[in-house]
C-alpha cells in the first residue's frame, strides 16, 4: 500500500473549536466546513466540531449529508440556493440559506413551501462578491419582515481585510448603519476578525481556517494562536540516490547538486494535492530533523536532501506538514495560503485519528 497518508486529528478540531468559544463567550459559532471540510472531510471534521452551534457549507448534497448523518444544529447553505427546487427541500430539512441577490429572494417567494424558511441576508460592504447593495439592502430588509414565507431574518456580511493593516472599521460602519435599524441577529466574524478585533463578536462568528490549526493572518504562525494543526500529512522514503557535483535531479534539470549530496525519493506529488509550484528550500521533517525539498514537484514523488541526515534511509518517515513543518510555512514558500494546500489534499489519502501527537 502506497505510504502517503493525510492524519486528521479530532482532537485537535476540539481544541481549535474551545479556542473560538473563549474568544467569543457571547456568540454562537457556526463552523465553516464547506468544500469538503477545507480537504479534512466534511462528516470527520462535523464530529470533531460537534460543540458547534451551526455548520456553514456551500451545497445542499453537503447540508443533507450532515442531516443524514444525525446533526441538529443550524446548517447554513453560504451562496444560497441555486435552483428553485432546493429551497423547499430546504425548508423542509431546516436548512437556512443565504440571499445575496434579488433573484434568490424571488425564487423563496415563488416556492411552495410547507415549512418557512430562515434566511442569512448579506449585504456588500465593500468586498463586492456577493451581496445587496448598501443603498438598497434597509428598503429591502424592511419589506422581508412579517413575510409568512420567512421564518427569521439574520443580517450578515463577510470582511475583506481583517488580515490586512486597513482592518475591518470601514466595512462594518456600513454594515451596522444597516443593521442597526433592525432587531434581527448579526453574523459578521471570520477567523482573522475573531481573532483581531473583539467588537465583531456578535451574535453568530464565523471561523474558517482556524479551526483547521492554519493561521488566517498572513505572517502570524498558528502556534501564536495556541491553534493546533489538525492534518498531518506523512509519507515514507522509497528511494535514495548519491548526488555527485553537477548531477541533476527530476524534470527539467531545475536543480543541480553544488556538492556531491545524498537525495530522498518520497512517494507524494501534486496529484495527492502537494504543489507543484513548491520550489527548492520547501521544508520537510524527516527522522527528527527539519530538511527541504530539492527539484521540481514531479505527479506522484517529491525529493529532499538527507545529506546531513545519517539515519534517513529507505521507509522512514517524512512529515510534509502538520507538528513539526506548518502548513502555513509550505504555502508561504510555493507563493499560495494554506487553505488551498488543505482543500488540495486527496480524499483517498485521508484517515481519520481521535489519537495523534499523544493527544487524548
């Protein structure tokens, strides 16, 4: 059996999830576990977030999966409905959805729907991806209330640069001037806001990559969060190869050896979700000691320098990222964030732990 496995630590989810609660006492979390539970797998990561009160994803396949497989909380469907057949299914499974635009509004109003249905109604601060525009969104809001067809209202919009030195002020001004002509519950915090700025702990927080052990601010490691990493992605050695001056390594001649070298082949690539674009210098971990990747990224094997690793030899263990190599450090290295790294991962290389790194 290829040695390539992806480790996800549900303890670790448990862990992240606390973080959020102590950060946020007065709001009600709903989890983000869309495209596949950012690569973790959607029902793996729903267990180990089970506290939450709500799970955000982006289909219905996703929300009725979750139902089916016995979670009760909130589920919320983040780009809405896409077709009008979906919103009494919807409805009738307690599904809420977002409306971001006229159409889908009309779509709910044209259903026949048995059951009313809970709506999270996004207005565009300044993001412009999805959501009503400011100057319409109170006259639009107000004609929703004591609507039969709807069951509650949530007011939510989604920051732009709550990473970034701008910070969230300029959007959230907006968004309160709307909301605060309405009693209807708030829904505003991602990660980054949750962990930078206390005042967008509103009714409903939103995190995403945090509970997944990943940073979301750029630059700030995971561990300066008390945030730990719930995917291990690990591989063994199958190969070794002695490196003379000048020799080259892989496709394309895109390393040469300036030394004569010692060279690990280990079976993973960027069909298992590793990145291509990973340059020499990408940091690995290997029999207790960091190392890096030398050569192009080939489909299914990567090669790292062991020279200075005497006890690196054939099936030992190679740690890609997780305890030991952040994912974050991968990323900023191959020029991308971890959150595509860990949406990448192969779902067929995936085991799901309640036990890693000692954790009990």
């Amino acid at each position: 059996m290829r040695p390539l496995k992806a480790f996800i630590n549900q303890a670790s989810l448990r862990h992240n999830l606390a973080i959020v609660k102590q950060l946020t006492p007065k709001s009600k979390i709903m989890s983000v576990v869309k495209a596949n539970g950012y690569g973790h797998g959607l029902i793996n990561v729903a267990h180990g977030l089970s506290e939450s009160d709500g799970f955000a994803v982006l289909s219905l396949n996703e929300a009725i999966d979750l139902r089916e497989h016995g979670f009760e909380q909130t589920i919320l469907l983040l780009e809405g409905a896409f077709e009008a057949y979906e919103i009494p299914i919807a409805a009738k499974m307690r599904i809420n959805l977002v409306v971001h635009n006229i159409q889908q509004l009309q779509m709910i109003e044209h259903a026949k729907l048995n059951h009313p249905i809970d709506i999270h109604f996004k207005i565009n601060t300044g993001m412009n991806r999805l959501g009503f525009d400011p100057k319409d969104a109170k006259d639009i809001v107000k004609s929703l209330q004591n609507k039969s067809h709807i069951k509650s209202i949530t007011l939510m919009t989604h920051f732009a640069t709550a990473d970034e030195p701008r910070g969230v002020d300029w959007q959230f001004n907006i968004f309160n001037d709307i909301a605060n002509h309405f009693n209807f519950s708030r829904s505003v915090a991602n990660s980054a806001s949750i962990l930078n700025y206390k005042s967008t702990h509103l009714d409903w927080v939103r995190p995403g990559i945090m509970l997944y052990g990943a940073s979301p601010i750029v630059g700030e490691k995971s561990s300066s969060f008390n945030l730990k990493p719930v995917m291990q992605l690990k591989s063994k050695i199958i190969a070794i190869q002695n490196l003379s001056k000048n020799d080259s390594i892989g496709y394309g001649d895109s390393f040469k050896a300036k030394n004569d070298m010692r060279i690990a082949v280990v079976a993973c690539g960027y069909a298992d979700g590793y990145p291509r674009h990973a340059p020499t210098g990408t940091p690995v971990f290997v029999e207790g000691k960091k190392t890096f990747t030398v050569g192009r990224v080939s489909m299914d094997m990567l090669y790292i320098d062991i020279t200075n690793i005497p006890k690196a030899s054939i099936s030992s263990d190679v740690e890609l990222w997780g305890e030991h190599i952040l994912v974050d450090e991968v990323a900023e290295k191959s020029g991308t964030v971890g959150y595509e790294l860990l949406c990448a991962i192969s779902a067929s290389i995936r085991v799901p732990m309640e036990t890693l790194y000692g954790q009990k």
